[in-house]
C-alpha cells in the first residue's frame, strides 16, 4: 500500500436509552500523494472520487505532527 495512510475517526456518540456517552472509531484508508504522514500525525481529510476499492479519502494536510 504505497503511497496510502490508514486514518482513525473518532467520535462520540450517546446511547439512546441509557445515555451514557459512547466512543466509536472508524479506519479510513486515504491517499497520501507525498509520503510525508507520519505514524501519530493528525491530518485532515477529504472526500474524493474512488481510488480503489477501500480508498475514497485523500489527505489534505497534516494538521499536528507527532515528531
């Protein structure tokens, strides 16, 4: 998977009935033109066209670098 960063959202969420708050996370494949992500980076993402079967993201800067 060159070029392809694996990016978590995270999100809370609370539950209908017995409102506690809940944490969801998602694993999103993006497309990092660059190669400059870093494991720990926070980066932001956009939607775009498909780019394979699992990859519709693609980064569009890194926000927050881990190093």
């Amino acid at each position: 998977m060159q070029k392809t960063v694996v990016v978590s959202v995270e999100k809370s969420v609370k539950h209908p009935l017995y409102k506690k708050i809940l944490k969801r996370t998602k694993n999103l494949k993006a497309h990092d033109e660059n190669n400059k992500c870093q494991i720990g980076d926070q980066v932001l993402i956009a939607e775009t066209r498909p780019l394979s079967k699992d990859k519709c993201w693609r980064v569009v800067e890194i926000l927050k670098s881990a190093s």
